[in-house]
C-alpha cells in the first residue's frame, strides 16, 4: 500500500462513489479488468472531478476558458485523477497493483479558441507522476478540446493501465 | 453461436456492409484481430448506425439534440451496436468467440448545449449486456460530444474486445 | 530496417524531436512502451504534424474547412505520420521492430459543418499501409472532428501497435 500511504502523506482524499443524478443511468463498471487472471490491464471509463463525498464540484462546471479558468481546469483534472485512483482502489483493493500507467486519454470541454488543453490535462499527469514516479507512472497522452461533456463536466479521462 | 440464437430470438438484424459513398475512400478494416493466434483482441473501428440493407438511416444523420432528438439518437447507438456486430460476426465467424467486452469509446454529434450523452451510448451498452449478460458483456466507457463525425452521423462508436 | 529503407526510397525525412513553445510542458512521452520485455505494445500519445527540423507547419495551422484545405489537412495527416514514425525510431531504434498496426485514432480540428474527416485521415493511413504493406500496416481507425487541439494543430493522431 505504498501509493495509499503517498496519499496519506500528501492529505489526499480518495473521493466516495459518484452521486449518480437520478435520471442519469450508467449501465458500466467505472474500471474493467481483464483477462480475469494476473497479470493484465485495466480498463478506466472516462471519470470527472468529484469532491472527497462524491458529489460535482458545481464551481468548475462548463466550458474551459469561458466559465471554467485555466486554473480552476488543471485544478479539475487533478480531483479527476483521484476520482480514478478511487475507482482503481475499490476494483483492485491495492493502488500498489497498478504496475504501469500505460494510456491515458484526456478531454477537455473547451471553449471555443481554447486551446491550451495539454496544460490543463497536466493536472492529472502531475499527479500520477507524483505518485508513481517517473518508471511506473510515465504514460502516453492525448489532450483534447471537445464540444460537450456529460453534466457539463469541464474534464474527463479515460485510461489503461497495467496490473499484477 | 449462442449469441447468433439470442440475435434470432430477438429479431434482431445484423446489417450488410456499409454502402460506402462513391466518393468516400476507408482505406482500413472494420475489425482488426491481433495478434494473428487466439486468444487476443480484436480493434474494432469506429462504426456508425446502418440499415438492414447496409445504407445509412438517413432520417437520423445530423446533430443531436437538434435535428436529431435524444430518441432517435439512442436508436442509432442501438443500430450501431449491430452494426458493430455485423463486422465482428464477418471478422470471427461466430459471434461467441467474443468472450469479453472491454472498452467501448462512444462519441455523439452533439449539438450545442446537448450534454446527455451516456443517455445515448446506453443505446449500445443495453445492447450488449442483453446478448452477453454481465459478466461477458460489461465494458468500461467513455461518451463525449464531439463537433463533427463523418457524413453527419449522429453517433460513432469505436470498441475493444477480447476473443477466443 | 526494411522500413528504414522505404523512407529513403521514398525520400521521406523523419523530423526531429518536436520544438516545444516555451510555455507548453509536455510531462509524457511519444511513445509507451509495455511490458518492458518484449513482444509488447508500444502506445503512442497523440501527436501533430512537424516540419523536418520539428517545427510547426506554420502554414498549415487552424480548423481544417476554414483556415485549412483538405488537401493540406491531408498533407498535415501524412506529416503527423511521419512525425509518429520518428517518435517510434527513437524509441525503438528499428522501424522493423512495429509487426502490426493495431488502432489508428484521427482527431480532425474540424470547422464548423466540415465531415469529411475519414479523407483527411487517409493522409496518414495511406503513408502506413506504402510503407508496411496490407498484412502488417492495416489498422482499425476512427476519424473524428473535434472542437480544438493544442497549439490549434489541424490534426493530431494517436495510435496503438505491436512491437516484437
């Protein structure tokens, strides 16, 4: 349990589940793992910014670089990356078993002219950098500008990594 | 061919290939297997909804959530879905060699201010857990809006599967 | 180096590394390669077009339909291959080590109502199926218009192969 004791050094708070709106279903696991035997991969549904009891920060909700600052959007994609390790704990009991970042899949809900997407992504390589350190955590990247996110989430991110 | 028993059972049609636009050149497969021995995977390229007779339902191309409404856009995910499978049952054979869903990456033409897209890509995912159940058919997933896909679709959907 | 070899034939020039503006920090790699041991996969993070001496095409910048023609977003696709084959030589050191192209994802910097995004991407499709043939070159793709890239690149592309 060294990346949970990380996190703990660094008074990180893992969020709780999603508050799912109740009109709003979703038929899928937030993280899939497969083959079901070790070692393999695990797939990561595209998580937004949750605060530490599972709700949506509703101060950075919309458009990055319109209603959204730059700040407040690299600031999402960092709780967007707790939201994942929260999801990654639950599935695989043990962040430690996260051996290698492999993919990671960012998209940024910008504005129009927005086009600094890398820098505000970088909240969520930063972070796992921090964690993982350079061997394990180093990933591939995409960082996108897109036109609409569910519930007007200003990120998400998608990811595979690898487990053992 | 289980999965084929469950398609008949529901009366459901997988459709022919694409129609292709004369002027349109897909220099790719719609379903690439790797490695060339079993198990492996299978990358599946982003499909969009085709009628029975491989033509595009062209009562249902354009954005969603203007000319398209979020019904007629579940149904094109749905559509999508078969579509899907009708280039994995040409690649495999037998649609049970498909063991495992892992990653569904759905995108909606998205209009202005349409942000329901998980709404949309259910159309897909319901289709799968019906045929495969949960445990097989269940996928991580991603639903984003994007500003354009080819020919006006309303939606695409791009996937990765483990076979057999 | 067969493909090595090809390039050369060809007269194609691999750029070098990407001229990074100032501001711009990129904490990820162009290519990630996984499992350390081989065979493997590499995964390539998204990338743009680059003149040979890694610079931004200047003239080729902006949403493609608009600023730029599709015959220069298609030069800008064949460019961004070029620009992914030389972040694959440097991680790999032989070209010849890529035995199958898995998942080619297209991003298309799309102006508003432009939807031929597939014959932009043919740019780069076509370059990979020249160089490494039908059997080893064909991929699964996806090609989508999206509402912004970084540093307003008119395309970018991520991609996923296999390395022996």
């Amino acid at each position: 349990m060294r990346i949970e004791q990380r996190l703990a050094e660094r008074e990180l708070i893992l969020p709780e589940p999603m508050q799912t709106p109740k009109n709003l279903v979703l038929p899928f696991p937030w993280v899939r793992l497969w083959p079901p035997h070790l070692p393999g991969r695990a797939f990561v549904s595209a998580h937004g910014p949750l605060l530490p009891d599972g709700s949506l920060p509703k101060g950075i909700l919309g458009k990055v670089g319109a209603e959204v600052s730059e700040t407040d959007a690299y600031e999402a994609a960092r709780l967007t990356g707790l939201s994942v390790l929260a999801s990654l704990q639950r599935a695989l009991g043990d962040l430690d078993r996260v051996t290698g970042w492999l993919r990671v899949f960012g998209m940024v809900n910008a504005a129009q002219g927005f086009t600094n997407t890398p820098g505000v992504i970088n909240g969520f390589s930063d972070l796992i950098l921090d964690l993982w350190g350079p061997e394990h955590g180093v990933h591939a990247r995409s960082a996108i500008g897109v036109s609409e996110l569910p519930l007007g989430l200003p990120v998400e991110i998608e990811a595979e990594v690898a487990i053992d």
